[in-house]
C-alpha cells in the first residue's frame, strides 16, 4: 500500500489492527461474501475513494460477482440483475454512506427486515459503517491504487 500522506500502518499501527479486526469478525458473520462486496463498492463509488473501488472490484471478481452487477453497480435502481435482497442492502448502504442527508429512512430499514435477520440487519450495518471508515481514511491519506 502506497499513500501520498501518511501511512497509518506504520505511523498507528494499533489503531489499524483494531480496524483489521472488525474486518475479520465481517468476513465471518455470515453475511454472503458477493454481498459484502457490493455494499463496499456501493459505498466506496458513492464517497469516491478510486483505492477502495479498485480494492473491491478485485475483490468482487474473486468472489465470482458478475460482470453485470459490477458494471452496473452505479444504477442498481435501474438494473433487473439484483435480488430484493441485495436492493435492500443497497439502499440501506446508500442511506447510511448518506446519513447526514437521508437520516437512515424507516422504509429502507423496513425493507431490510423482509429480507434480513435483527443480527443480519446490524452486521449490515458495521459492514456499511466500516467501508466508510476505511474510505474516508483512504480519501484523506491519498492512497494510491496498484498499477496493474
């Protein structure tokens, strides 16, 4: 990792390792991977972070997500290729990455419960929490993308 400012691995290394491990409780609480990296490019194109997004799609591409929810990840809203479900997770991640604006909508969190368990619901949550943590400190550090 490469980063134009500071490199918080090196300069809090603690801190990090605190935010590496609510990354390994997420990869284990049940939420499907596929899932997990849809709301993090959802996020990560929403607050711009070019890092995170080129993180993530490699990610996504790993976990065998199409090559249509990727290219359309932008227009979910728009696109047949996404499951009620994966929606919900969607909108809830756009109202929470929004929060200042949006206020997290009781009809989005409504439309999670038809879909989610009440753990399922706040994992979703640290997950959406999380990618902005690790956006904003991307952003704010410049962190570069690999080249290749």
């Amino acid at each position: 990792m490469h980063a134009e400012r500071l490199l918080p691995t090196h300069v809090a290394p603690d801190g990090y390792a605190a935010l590496r491990a609510v990354e390994v409780y997420l990869a284990r609480c049940g939420l499907p991977k596929d899932l997990i990296d849809l709301v993090k490019l959802r996020a990560s194109q929403i607050n711009g972070c070019a890092y995170c997004l080129d993180v993530h799609s490699k990610d996504a591409r790993k976990a065998s997500v199409s090559e249509q929810k990727l290219y359309l990840l932008n227009a979910w809203r728009e696109s047949p290729h996404y499951s009620p479900a994966e929606r919900a997770a969607l909108a809830w991640t756009e109202a929470l990455t929004n929060v200042a604006q949006t206020r997290a909508p009781d009809a989005d969190y409504e439309t999670l419960r038809a879909h989610f368990s009440d753990k399922e619901i706040v994992d979703l949550t640290y997950l959406i929490g999380m990618i902005n943590v690790w956006n904003r400190l991307a952003i704010a550090m410049r962190y570069v993308p690999d080249g290749a």
